[in-house]
C-alpha cells in the first residue's frame, strides 16, 4: 500500500484479538466530527508506555506514568479524546485527566486505575467534562461505532487521515498479530518523544518485557521521524497485550516480537511523518558510514529538522548544498572531505564525492525529489554506523495551518 | 529610526574614518545586480573576525583565518561577492580563493596576505573568476560607486535590502566611530556563528584586543538571532580598526569600545532577523528567571527555532502553549509550574502564571503579535538569568522563496 491507508485499508483494519473499540463525537471539534476513542478488553491486559521528554507534560501523560506504576503494568484499556491536550492545565487538569480515567472505567465495567487516558489538542484549555461524560455514555450506547477505523480518525487532529498499521509474528504457542493506530502531523521531533498512538496485540507477554520491546521499537520508529522540530507535551505510545493468541513471549520469542512491534511502529511513524502538515511527499534520509549509530542519528537529524532543505525539496530543487550544510551544523565530527551524497533509493543520482562536487544531471535529480518517498543517501565515510530517518517537505501549507490554529 | 534602513538613511551611511569603499556588478548575480564590494584602508589596520563554528567551511572562511593568523591581525581590506558561496569547492574553491585576495590586494595596491575574501551565495558551485578578476578592475575604474550605502547593497542576496549600523564611543584620545554593514536572511541560526558582516571603526586598537571585543560583542548580538535554525557554511564578521580618530582604545577604554561594538553588532543583528525570509516583522524573545544566563539562552534559542511559535506569530494566533511547549524541549531544566508568559513591551498581556493559564483579552493579545517587533516575555521563576533573542515570523514566502533558490 502508499504510506498512508486508503478507505478499503480502513474499513478492513482490525485491532488484535481480545480488544474492542468504539468511537464517537462529544463536540470537543468543532467540526462535530469523531472525537473519543475507547479500546478495551474485557479480561485484564498487559500495557507499557512511552512518554514524551518534554519538561512540560500533560496531565494525561502524568496520570498514565502513575496508573502504570500502581498497577504493575495491569489494565483494561484506553480513552482518548481529541480537540483538547489538557496541558498546561495544573491540578484542575490533572483532576480532570483522573475523572476521564474514571467515565473510561465505567464505560467498560473497570476501575478508574485500569483505564489510561490520551488527549491531544490545544495546549493550555480546560477539558469540557460535561461533553466528555456524555461523550463517555454515547461510546457504549447502541449507536456508537465499534470500527477500529474510527477509533484511529476520532483521535486525528491537523492530520488528513487516520494512521493504521499491523505486524505479524511467530511464537511457541501460535502466531500473534500486532495491530495499532496513530496520530500526528504537526510538533513531531524524535527526541525519545512521540505522537499519540495506541497498539494493541494478542501474544501473551509480561508487563516488563512489553515495556522492554516497546522502548526498543520506538526507538527504531517513532524515534526517527520529524516534521518540524516541535516535540509536544503529550506524545504518548501505548501497548497493550491480551494474550489471546495463547502465544506467549518469552526470551527466545523477544527478538521477534520487538521486530513485529517495531515493524508496526514504523509504518506509523512513516504515516505521520508522510502526513505532515502541509506535506506532500514522505523524506527518508538514509545515513551511513558514521562512527557509530549515534552520530548517524546526530547527522540525520539535522538534516530532517533543516527548513531548508525541506524547503528545497518541496521544490524539487537539487540545493544538496543545504544538505551538506546540515551535516555540517549537527554536532557531529564529520569530515567535509569524506561525504559522499545521493539522491534516489538506488543511489541513482550521486552529487558530492569525497566533498567534492559532481557533474549531475539536474532534471533527473529533480525528477527524484518528486518522488514519495524522496530518498537522500548520505554517506560519511568514517565508519559503520548507518540510520534511518524520516520527514517530510515544508510547504507553504504548513505555514498557513500553523499560523491559523486557535483562531 | 524602525529596524531596516530607509533610503535617506543608506544616503548617510559612512564608513569609520580612514575607510574607502567601492562597489561594482560583474555578473555572478544573474539579475546584474552590484555583487562585488571593496573595503580598504590606505593604511594597514587592526583587524579580526568571528567564522562559522559549521563544520563544513567555505574556501574564504578558511582563507581568512589562515591570513589574520600568518600576519598578525594586521589587513589592509576586504573583497567580498555575492551570487557564489565558494563553499564545498575543495582545493579549487581554496586557490579560487587566493586568487581573489590577489584580485582585491592588486586593485588597493597592497600584498595578498593584506586582504580578507568574503563569498556568499549558493554552496557547492565554482567562483567564475574571469567575471571576478574582471569585477575587480571595474571596482577601480571611474564610473564604479564609492557609496557605503552600494558597498551594502552589493553583498546582499535574499535579502530585501541592506542593514548598516553605526555607534560612537568616547575614549581617552578623542571620539570614535563604528560602522558597519552585513547581509542575510536565512540560514540563520546562532550557534556561534553570524552571517557576513564588515565593521570599521577609526579607534586605534590592537589586533588582539580587538579579537577579543569583537568575540564578546557577536556573543551578545549575531549569536542571539534566528531565522530559520539553519547555519551557513560561510558566516563571518569582520572588524577592521583604522586608528585613524587618534583615539586608543586601552586596558580602560576596552570596556566602552566593545559596548559601542556590540551596538552596532546588534543593530545589524536585529536588521538580520527582522528581514529574514519572508517575514513580516521582528520577534523579540526576553527570557528572564532563569538559574543562568546561557540556561535563558538555551530557552530562548528552542522558542525562537520553533516552526510552531513562529507561524503563530505570523498568523497573530495567541496559540501560547507552543512557547510553553518549546520552553519544555529546550532541555533546560525548567520548572512549568513556576513560568509566567507576557505579550507586548510592557508585558501588556500576561497568559500564563505559574504553569497555569490566565483568562486573557485575545484581541488585544492577537494585536501585541502583530507589533514589529512582537515581543513575548517569558520569565522561569528559578533566578537571575537573563537574555533577548531575536527572530521572525514564519511566512508561506519562506518556503516560496527557499523552494526555488538554485532553479
């Protein structure tokens, strides 16, 4: 499929077995459209989180670090609302975050400590908990739609579209499926920070493991995406396994059930990054003769996070320049004389040899900034260390949805 | 008088005492536009420069540090070219370089070794240096200009018009003057690094004290200014002092002189920013309460890359929480409940108190963002530390403009 799902994509996405969802609209949006996502099982689940590093963090992301920890990595599912982040919001916020855990809880037949909550929105608004407890009634009234599709679109903000992915694995006791969905398109930096995203699986898995595999995969994924520097105050990925599958994770099966969490990660994590405002196409910048992966990651970075270059991009315009500069200004010891710059998943184009620049063929280097994804090779020459990293292009979209939000 | 300099003003505009100057056009703009510009004394003078801490470095950037340090801070001029960076050239770009120190020493009649070589435009592309050696005889001919004000003009490149700055100092022999003028508008971030920038002063002063206030005067105006959190392969500033006003500036004076230094820096600094790319008006960070000052600079540097803050700006969106957010990612280790947030001079409109948000007029707040310059104050609550921070707004003619540079 493109990176981002398509409606047939959409009506067929399923979470894993053991969960249920629902979704509905509380008027949190303005427009009337879904707002509130409920996942649940109905027999206690395995969960981990991974939260955002920001000094400023949401009253949802405080309540969820502190439900994990009393309950030992226990719960029963998740609520989610969108229109509002309850951030900056002090300890009416946090009572509100508290309050929302509970109408999750009832909805579900829980206690208040088996529910997580997310919100995203506007930062520094009060929650409407009348709209949320009508809102939390509506999700388990018969009219409510229990499409996973719609759980992922009711948490959606700026984004064009839900993000959905799904992973598979084998394990000693069957195969399991991995299965989530995300939301961002804007204040994304890959600062061991993240958008909301929630998913769910079917293996059999301890808390501690789970929450192992969930560092693990979100490094490899969530991580390494950008779409303008920004890291918010409530990026939030949440796991949560049912074991349904009666395949269990145990030390031989980790390996392999990171990978299928990380498989699913990523395909998110390039969803939101293709996705970002404005965006028309997905950046994926590959990074390799570093030092180690580290400086791969430093080098990346800067490139992913230059306006410049984004800029360029989404003019088709072969300014590798910019790109050389970025690497310059990341941090890292590069050595100028060493890089060596490609554009195209081939290699197909290469502009820069040993600091050196080339002859190239600048239509055809254009033709491969169109591309989705438009895909940079930048390789420094000093080592072994390679990553993986990926954006978006700067529009003058972005600029019009960002100068336009609140107002 | 406002920011950028109005025409009566360029009029005006003069050199320190003991400076000639002339410009020319030789064809490395396409538009035919003046892009050469010399800055020489009859005498040689004092002289040093602040470079890119980039680690990709552009053939002049080199070429000057190897001549300020093999003749002692002593120089008679600077040849400067807009329309090629000579950036990412390798070892033609370096003897491309030289041979435009040549260029410029012939046309002043002085020795290679005397003159400093500027070079700004796009990265990765050859000097023509048949244009070059041409542009520096017609810099000497009759009909070329001797105006200040064209000297300015001449080393511009996106930017919407010249900045020039001036400032007196009173020392022990007499007054002195600092004058100076620099380009840039994007590829605009302060991490030691500046954009181009020629300063002449008459005060007599010695190479090394003369390093030494240019040092902490660019610490206290070029390195506090961001347009886009880009930083060039090419930035410089450069300082000559004439002695030519009698003036000495000794172990007493140094205080004064580098104050005087630093205004002018800031001045141009502020013009930078305010004609950055795109955008519509100056953005002044003051960032006080902070434990230290580079911890209110570390805070005032995330607000001022952020694509988010800055596009509110634009949109005069009072959408705060995205100071706030930037504030907590900047890794300084603030504490949200104790932040307070301002619009307007005199902190009009205050949003925020203690981590919580205040009801507030969004009228009158979306007015303040709309003042030229915007000014946000954000105050930590932990001390003492304080700084100012300059940007600008986040237009769609950014992207407009940067889209499209080398095609």
């Amino acid at each position: 499929m493109s990176v981002l799902p398509g409606p047939e994509q959409l009506a067929r996405f399923a979470l894993a077995p053991g969960f249920r969802c629902a979704a509905a609209a509380c008027g949190l949006k303005k427009s009337g459209a879904l707002d509130l996502a409920l996942v649940w099982s109905d027999a206690p689940c395995a969960a981990a989180g991974v939260f955002t590093t920001n000094r400023v963090q949401a009253a949802p992301v405080l309540v969820d670090r502190e439900t994990l920890a009393a309950g030992g990595g226990r719960v029963r599912g998740v609520f989610a609302n969108a229109g509002c982040a309850n951030a900056v919001t002090g300890e009416r916020g946090l009572a509100d975050a508290r309050r929302m855990q509970a109408l999750g809880a009832a909805a579900i037949g829980a206690r208040p400590g088996e529910v997580l909550v997310l919100s995203t929105g506007v930062i520094g608004a009060f929650l409407d908990m009348d709209r949320l407890a009508a809102g939390a009634a509506a999700l388990r009234a018969p009219g409510a739609s229990a499409a996973p599709g719609d759980a992922a679109r009711a948490i959606t903000t700026t984004d064009t579209g839900p993000k959905i992915a799904h992973a598979e694995v084998a394990l000693p006791g069957g195969r399991a499926r991995v299965a989530g969905f995300a939301k961002g398109a804007g204040m994304i930096h890959p600062r061991m920070a993240t958008m909301l995203a929630v998913l769910t699986t079917d293996a059999a898995i301890e808390p501690a493991r789970l929450a192992r595999a969930l560092r693990a995969a979100v490094a490899r994924s969530f991580n390494r995406i950008s779409v303008d520097g920004d890291m918010s105050t409530n990026d939030t990925v949440l796991v949560l396994a049912s074991g349904a599958a009666g395949a269990a994770v145990d030390d031989a099966g980790e390996g392999a059930f990171t990978a299928a969490l990380a498989e699913a990660c990523a395909a998110l994590a390039r969803q939101i990054a293709r996705d970002g405002e404005g965006a028309t196409r997905l950046v994926e910048l590959r990074v390799t003769g570093a030092v180690d992966e580290a400086m791969a990651h430093r080098v990346g970075d800067a490139i992913a996070c230059s306006p410049l270059v984004k800029t360029a991009i989404h003019g088709n315009d072969p300014n590798w320049g910019r790109v050389l500069a970025a690497a310059g200004y990341s941090g890292a010891a590069i050595d100028p004389g060493r890089v060596r710059l490609w554009f195209g998943g081939g290699d197909d184009v290469q502009l820069l040899d040993c600091g050196l620049p080339l002859p190239f063929d600048r239509a055809r280097a254009a033709e491969l900034l169109r591309g989705d994804p438009a895909v940079l090779h930048v390789d420094l020459g000093l080592g072994g260390g390679a990553t993986v990293v990926w954006t978006c292009d700067l529009s003058a979209d972005y600029v019009r949805i960002n100068a336009e939000y609140t107002t």
